[in-house]
C-alpha cells in the first residue's frame, strides 16, 4: 500500500438520513481508483461511537464484491491529534492505526453536514472533501441560508421561522392563521435542519399544519415553513473551489402517490420519481440556471462540491430552494448522474473532489500562524 493515499471514507452518523449514508458511502468505496487510493472505512454508528470496518476494506481490497455497509460491532476507533499528523487510535487497546491524508465525508444531515465532522478535521489538520465549517453550517442550516440568499438579491421562495421554545412548539402548531395568511395554503413545513425531505410535509388545513408542525419539531428545535411553488423542480449539480462550475441541470418530475418528492419517492420507491437528464430547458434558461446555481454556491462560501435545487417557473422565472454540500452518492442520486451527463465519470468525480480537498488544505497550510 506504499505510497497509495489513505481516504478515512466516514458514514453512517447520528442523523434521521443515516440509512441514506450507508448506500452513498459504498458507491463512493467502489468509485475509488485501487491503484491510487488505500480507503479506511470509519462508520458511525446511532450512538455516535466511530468504528473501523476492516472486513469491508479487505473485501475491496480483494477486489471483490461489498456487501451493502453498517454500522455494527466493529472495533471502536478515535481520531487523536498527533502534532500536525494526526492518527486513528483503537480505544480498547490503545494501538496506533496510521495516519490519514484525507477525510471523505458521507454523511448527510446534522453531525456530518453541518460543520460538525468539518470542524473536527481543521483542528485534526487533515484535508476533507466538501465545504469547510462555514458553508456546511449555513448551508445546513435553511433558515440562515435562506436569509443569506435573500440578502444577496438570490430569488427564494417566501417563508416563515418557528421555534420551539419553552413549549415545545406546541404554540407554533396553532399558528396556522398567521402563516397561511402570510403565505397562502398550502404550505411546507420542514426542520431547518435536516435534509433527504426527512421531517417534510405538505399542510393545507390547521390540522394538517398542527401534525406537521409537530412531526418537524421532532427533528429539529427550529422549523421553516415555506409558501408552495407551482413550477418545475431543477436540480444543477457543482464542482470547484476558486472557480466552481455548474453541470448541466436535470429535472425531478414526482410520480405515483407522491403529493412532492418525499423521502419514499427518493429511496424507496421506484417508480417515486422520474429523474430527466438533461433537463428540458432551452438554452438561455439552461444557462440561467447553471448561473444561479454557482452563485448560490460562492454567496454561501461552499467549495468542493454542492447540489443546488431550484424551481422553474412557467414564465421563466428560477428560485432557490435550498443546497445541499454533501449531495446524496447513491447510484440513482442526481450529483453523481449530473456530471456523468456533463462527461465526467463516477470515479473521476470522486477523484477530483478528494483533489480538491487536498489542494484546498494545501493552500491553508502557506497561510501565516504568527503576528
């Protein structure tokens, strides 16, 4: 394995889309190119304990086909700084088991997107994949998103905050009235902290406001509510640090039973949703949407790489909704067949955002440490 870059590929985590990362993280695991890189697979389990899953490394090591990842009994591992090196250290025995080059986050939602695990790497000295602490944390985060993108003159739709306070949120779940007079019905509501549409429901009446209300407070202490969007759903994927660019845009088109593209029609079923790729834009409102997307991208200081979701308009018009810096992995996730459709493989995509990370973190070290 000499000279082969060591990847701490980390998933699973403590977060409603932990399932999610699973099957995220084994695409990125099989995409990884034998011959250059040496992953060390790190999975989180619910309890937020990091555990070495050395059976599966071997297995792709072996070349042989991976069974789909958990998070089990495996030996418990920590991170531990090192001076500027830092190691993976087993916590039953104590043993050393080598040094990192760089950390690959698969893991969705909070304790993996939101900074968290970002954080953790700055201070480990190590390079990781995707934005840094502050556009994780805003980007996660939909209410400070959305007023960062408002500030910008970034089109959003038109939304609401509620907290739950010293009650819980049971007062916020009776504040129908002001919400649908300020929005208009229907509405969604949604944790400001979550993402895979977990947490997510479509209210029209105060009852269905009420359980909506309370199934978001479930998830998250804060909750956006947000008027609906007659228009289509675009997604446009990014890729870069300095000079990001934009793929070409797909669309969602929501299928089935579905009332809105819900965490059942994204993973569970099917025949849930009908991904088109490209998307049928023209040309100006293609490029218009590639543009939006990479603004959105720099006015939210993401690098790496991030998948922004807008809806079109029938008179043309785009809107933001929200971007997401650590893009579902999965073989039927957009980020990765957006950029197959713009000719750039799975493999080199993972290829280029560990790179990316590396030049990224190259380029911190020449900063000055002293006054």
């Amino acid at each position: 394995m000499a000279g082969k870059i060591r990847v701490g590929v980390i998933f699973g985590g403590r977060s409603a889309e932990h399932e999610v990362s699973l099957q995220s993280a084994k695409n990125v695991l099989e995409a990884l190119d034998r011959g250059k890189y040496q992953p060390v697979l790190i999975g989180i389990d619910r309890e937020g304990r990091w555990r070495l899953d050395e059976e599966t490394t071997l297995l792709y090591e072996q070349a042989r086909p991976l069974p789909n990842l958990s998070v089990g009994s495996q030996r418990e591992v920590a991170l531990v700084a090192r001076g500027e090196q830092s190691r993976l250290v087993d916590l039953a025995g104590g043993s050393e088991l080598g040094k990192l080059d760089v950390v690959f986050p698969v893991l969705h939602g909070p304790y993996g997107e939101d900074g968290s695990v970002q954080g953790l790497c700055r201070l480990a000295n190590l390079p990781c994949v995707g934005a840094g602490i502050l556009g994780s944390a805003v980007g996660m985060d939909k209410d400070v998103m959305k007023r960062l993108l408002r500030d910008a003159g970034i089109p959003i739709a038109r939304f609401l905050i509620l907290s739950s306070g010293r009650d819980g949120g049971a007062a916020a779940a009776t504040d129908f009235p002001r919400v649908s007079a300020a929005l208009g019905t229907p509405v969604f509501v949604k944790p400001a902290n979550l993402g895979s549409s977990v947490g997510i429901a479509k209210a029209g009446t105060a009852e269905e406001f009420a359980r909506a209300v309370r199934g978001a407070f479930a998830y998250d202490s804060k909750v956006i509510v947000e008027e609906t969007i007659v228009g289509r759903e675009v997604e446009c994927a990014v890729l870069g640090n300095e000079n990001p660019a934009a793929s070409i845009p797909g669309e969602i088109v929501t299928g089935g039973s579905h009332a809105f593209y819900d965490y059942e029609a994204k993973y569970l079923d099917e025949h849930g949703a009908e991904l088109r790729i490209p998307a049928p834009l023209d040309a100006p409102l293609r490029e218009k949407v590639q543009a939006l997307a990479v603004r959105t991208f720099t006015t939210l200081c993401c690098e790496g790489m991030a998948r922004v979701d807008m809806f079109v308009r029938e008179d043309g018009e785009v809107l933001v909704n929200e971007i997401n810096t650590i893009p579902g992995f999965t073989k039927i996730s957009m980020y990765p067949k957006l950029w197959e459709a713009s000719g750039i493989s799975y493999a080199e995509l993972v290829d280029r955002l560990v790179t990316l990370a590396m030049d990224r973190h190259a380029a911190e070290q020449r900063l000055s440490t002293r006054p």
